[in-house]
C-alpha cells in the first residue's frame, strides 16, 4: 500500500515513535532528526560522529531483513539505476517508509537535476500507484536547487511528492512512448513580457 501524505505528519508519528528503528537512506548532510541510523554512498562518519553511521558500498542495502521499523528516502530514487531493485531493498529492510520526490514539474526547473536525476515521478491517485519512467527534460531549467527550496514553502504540492507506504510500495514502471514537444521558457516569458508591454502602452494611448 502507497498513499500520498505529508512530511509534517509523518514527523508527528515519528515524534511519538522513540523505540522505532528508523532508516534514513541517501540524505546527504540532511538525516532526518528521529533516524537512529543513517546511510549514505558519501563517508559521512565525520559529519555524523556519535550517531550510527553506515556508508553504502554496493547495490544491496548493508542491513538484515525488516530490521527497521521505518525507512526515509527522500529525493533518492530518481538518482538509482534500477528503482525497481532499490524499491524492493527498501521494502526488504523495513515494515513502513515514507519517499520523497520532486514532481515532474520541479525536476524540469532546476539546474542541478538535469546532470543526475534518471527518472521522472508521478502518483496515480486512481490506482494508488507509484507511476516511474525515463526522466524528459522538456524545457531549459532556469532554477537553482536553493531557489526551488524557497519556492518550496508556498507551492510544496506542486513541486514535491509525498509518499507513505506499508508492506509493498506498489508502482508502475513505464516507457516514454510519446512524443517529446519541448518548449522554451524564455519564450513564454518574453510572450508575457511583450503583452504587459502592449497592455500598458495601449492604456497611455487611451489617456
């Protein structure tokens, strides 16, 4: 079972939770708070001295079945290789887990995913499914990562996907057969732009 959620409410269940075992895999210098052990492909034993620290060495996640309560992947699967091994690790590790990913939307503005992310996300809402394919870059990105992290806080749903599964995460993994019409921001900018000029030169005349 996959369902949309939101991070705020998975922290309130966590804060209650204080025997959870909780995974956080792949969060960089960013561990979530109630995770009592933290993976990531960096050596980050540093950073995170005086915590339970594992570094990922190979594909198969470093832990024994169902060993964690829960398990926090956020912005990872767009980065792997194959998500449908990843996915099933996860569910292999941990009973419950919540994911996190950039929308379509997001992953298409910003610079910095253009290099590294393999894989677009969408929720099927009808059919509670997780929907994966081959990431489409269909226009310029014209945003840096801090950038969309402000834009974050006032169009969240729009830019971020809020996962929480229990026993399977259920998804479709899909291919691109569609064509690709890729369009300029620029363009629709200087289309706006060239309207509100006209707009206000045309009121001038009125007067």
């Amino acid at each position: 079972m996959i369902k949309r959620t939101s991070k705020n409410f998975i922290q309130s269940i966590l804060a209650t939770k204080e025997d959870w075992l909780v995974l956080d895999i792949g969060c960089g210098y960013s561990a979530n708070e109630f995770a009592t052990t933290i993976c990531d492909t960096q050596d980050l034993s540093k950073f995170y001295e005086g915590k339970n620290f594992i570094k990922l060495n190979d594909k198969s996640l470093p832990f024994k079945d169902k060993q964690f309560d829960f398990v926090i992947a956020s912005h990872v699967l767009e980065h792997v290789d194959d998500p449908k091994f990843f996915i099933s690790e996860l569910e292999r590790v941990s009973k419950q887990g919540y994911i996190e990913l950039p929308t379509k939307l997001e992953d298409n503005l910003v610079f910095e995913n253009k290099l590294d992310h393999k894989w677009h996300m969408e929720f099927d809402d009808v059919n509670s499914k997780l929907v994966i394919s081959k990431k489409v870059q269909f226009f310029n990105p014209i945003l840096t990562v801090s950038t969309i992290q402000k834009l974050r806080d006032n169009f969240r749903s729009s830019l971020v996907l809020e996962l929480h599964w229990e026993n399977k995460i259920d998804y479709d993994l899909i291919e691109n057969n569609f064509e690709i019409r890729k369009f300029s921001l620029i363009q629709l900018f200087r289309k706006y732009l060239s309207k509100k000029i006209r707009s206000v030169f045309g009121k001038k005349n009125k007067t």
